[in-house]
C-alpha cells in the first residue's frame, strides 16, 4: 500500500481538465503538496493508506480559484468613495488617499485583510498590483496563500518611489529577495499607458525579456482614457503598446472594455491575456468587456476583481456568476458564456496567464494541491441537477468550507487556520478611524 498525506473523499470532484468532466464519488489523493492520484474513491482507500482522511460527502472540490487582478492592500479603502467614475474616483479621492496613508504597515495589513476574505472564499492565489510589494509578499507567507506579486511602476512620485527607475529597482530587489519562496511568483506591473511613459514601458519590456517575467497592466479601462491617449499621443493606447513592442504572449491587459474588432485580433494574434473584472467595470461605469468575443478570437480570459476600493468584495463567485450573465444579457443569447467557460475564467485561464499552467488551475497528477471545496446541501443549493451550473449560479463563497494550498488545509469547516480574525477585525479598525479621520 502507498503511503500519501492526505485523501481528500468528494461526492463530486470538477476538475477542470478534461473540459466539463464531472467525476462522482472519487477522491484526491495528495503527498507531499501535490496530487498523486484522481481515482473512485473506493480505489484510493485501497491502494493508498494516508495520514489524514477528510469526507466530503456533500460537497464539490474544484481547483482552488484563482483572481487574475486585484490590489490587496486597498480592502482598507473599501467604500471609501463609492458611486463616482474612475478618473474623479482616481484623482479626487484615492491617489490623495494613498499619498496620506500608504506605507509598508498600511500593505502589510490590507493584504492580510484580504489574504482572509479571500481564502475564506476559496480563492488560493491571486494576482496583485501595489505599491511596497515586499510588505505585500510577507503578508501572503503569513496567510499561508499564494500570490503573484505586481512590481508596480509608476512616472510620478509617490510614498513607494520617486520615479519611474526607483520603482523598478525597488521591484527588482523584491523578487530577488523573495525568488525561493515556492508561493510567490512575480510580474512587472507598469500601473497604465496613462500613468507610464514610453521610455518607462521600453525599460519593463526589456525586464520582462531579460527575466521571463508577465508583464501586467491597466489598458482601454474607459472610453475617457482612450481619448486622452488620441490627444497626448495621436494613437490609442493599445497602438501605443503594440509599437513599443509590449504586446507580448505574457502580457495581462486589465479590464479591456473598449476594444474594436481589430484591436481583439491583435490580441489574439500576439498571444496576450486579459483580465476581466466585471463588478468593478460596472461600479465605475466604465462599461462592459467584449468577452465573449474576445473568447472566439482565442484570447484567453481569466476574471479579477480589481480592488476592495472598486468593487467592494474580493468575490471570485460573484464575478464567475456575473461574467456569465453580462455575456449573455449584452449578446441576447442565453447559450453565451456558459457555466463551464466561467469556471474556465476563474481557474485554468488565470494560471495560464500568469505562466502557472503547469502548476495550478486544474485537478490533475503531478499539479499543486490547491484546493477548494464547496458545500452543496443547502437549502437555497438543493436539489442539485447539474453540478457544474450550480457553482457558477446557485453556490456563493458562504458555502466554501475548505481550503488547501500547496496541500496544506488553510480553511477546515468554514475556519481560518492561518490568521486571527479578530486581530484583522482590530487592525481594520483601526485603520478605519485613521483614514476616516482625513476623509470626514
């Protein structure tokens, strides 16, 4: 008999890959942090004998999901300034914000207030962009999740850098330190064409190159933005990029709500990725992205939820079951965007935008075991028909129970392991009091 760590015994198993595959009464097998085996779960328990056993007879267990754009630290701005466009948003309320407020202690506890909110929804990495990304990084070794790290650059000064070389050198010496930490990876994260000049994007793609790193960035968010790119550069703001040569196979281009038929095959044809963040591009009013257009073109899409200060919640449910019926409601087709795509966006399609494919994203031998496991007997998710239609339009983060990452149990029956949530609570009050202070 094998010896593993953990047999993890589900009543459904969704892995992802193969597509629409639902497996019934089967078990995950983990050693060492990673799946050993997918069998019935009749055959795990006789050929494996295992440490630990965790019975999840009502539940489903899918990939631990995976939130393709946000900025953590900013859960301590969430409803800070809400029901206002972007640009007023940006530079009325938030950028004076962050020049009074943000320091490494201010990261530090934001991304820890949202390390919990988001593995107790069942979100095991995520995708950040921010200022101090060290202070970031410790906060997500303490929670125990995994992140992909922004090394955020920037053409004006704020209380990270004072311009656009220290930004990078800064960011640089922060991957460095951290490079063996096996739950962080990192991407150079100029924050948008508006806010980088040319020389400064040159410099990224030239980091990117040298260092095989993503490249991830804020581009066509409104139709605002595109105009003052046509004004101060006579090109739109994607041109502007495909002529500096950033239109790369590891480029994420954040929200993408206005594009032209063309600027999607570009896209496409470049190989790049985008991240779709539904409830903040409502909330901003900044429109609805073409997806499942830019889907039939090949691009690959994950979805984000952008930051707690945009769109209130970190919520990869809300934006799977969101993503689906926007597509559908815009097309007049009910067939678009289907259950099984969504949880596609949410899953596999942000691992492979962040170069993590072979690692995260699906259930499969020799992959992470990272893991997220979804209560179904409830009374507003009974009786269940379609399993996989159940998590995009019935199921929420309330139901998410467990948690693993890297096959450690983060979350065990609605439980946080790693972090006190009553210090986060006195933290977060605190924070409150300061910040609310300036902005009474």
């Amino acid at each position: 008999m094998r010896q593993a760590d953990t047999i993890i015994d589900a009543r459904w198993i969704i892995p992802v890959r193969p597509a629409h595959q639902v497996l019934h009464h089967h078990s995950v097998v983990i050693s060492a942090g990673e799946i050993d085996a997918i069998l019935p779960t009749t055959d795990a328990h006789a050929l494996y004998s295992s440490r630990q056993v965790v019975s999840l007879q009502e539940h489903a267990l899918i990939p631990g999901l995976i939130n393709l754009h946000t900025h953590a630290a900013m859960n301590l701005m969430r409803g800070l300034a809400d029901d206002l466009p972007l640009m007023e948003w940006l530079q009325q309320h938030i950028w004076p914000a962050e020049s009074h407020h943000v320091s490494t202690q201010f990261v530090h506890d934001g991304t820890l207030l949202a390390c919990a909110e988001m593995l107790l929804g069942g979100v095991t990495c995520f995708n950040d962009m921010y200022f101090f990304p060290g202070a970031a990084a410790e906060a997500v070794l303490k929670s125990g999740m995994r992140a992909t790290i922004g090394l955020i650059t920037l053409d004006f000064p704020t209380p990270y850098a004072s311009d656009a070389d220290t930004y990078l050198h800064k960011g640089l010496a922060i991957r460095d330190q951290f490079s063996a930490e096996p739950l962080l990876s990192f991407t150079l994260a100029p924050h948008a064409p508006y806010t980088v000049s040319d020389k400064t994007l040159g410099k990224v793609l030239t980091y990117a190159d040298q260092l095989d790193l993503p490249i991830h960035i804020h581009l066509h968010e409104t139709e605002d933005e595109i105009q003052q790119s046509l004004k101060q550069h006579q090109l739109r703001p994607l041109q502007r990029l495909q002529n500096l040569g950033l239109l790369v196979p590891n480029l994420i281009a954040v929200h993408a709500v206005h594009l032209t038929p063309t600027e999607m095959e570009t896209l496409a044809h470049q190989g790049c990725h985008v991240a779709h963040c539904p409830t903040s591009n409502l909330k901003l009013a900044s429109g609805i992205a073409p997806i499942h257009e830019m889907m039939e073109q090949g691009i690959n899409v994950g979805l984000g939820t952008d930051g707690a200060a945009s769109n209130n919640r970190l919520d990869l449910f809300q934006e799977m079951r969101l993503a689906a019926l926007l597509a559908k409601g815009i097309s007049g087709k009910a067939d678009r965007l289907p259950a099984f795509d969504a949880l596609q966006m949410a899953t596999i399609n942000g691992a492979r935008a962040l170069g993590l494919e072979h690692r995260l994203g699906s259930i499969e031998p020799g992959k992470a075991a990272d893991l997220t496991a979804i209560r179904l007997n409830k009374l507003e998710t009974m009786p269940c028909y379609d399993v996989i239609s159940h998590l995009i339009y019935a199921a929420g983060r309330e139901h998410v129970t467990h948690v693993w990452v890297n096959g450690v149990p983060v979350v065990e029956s609605g439980n946080l392991h790693t972090l006190s949530l009553q210090r986060l609570s006195a933290q977060a009050a605190l924070w409150q009091e300061r910040i609310g202070k300036k902005h009474e």
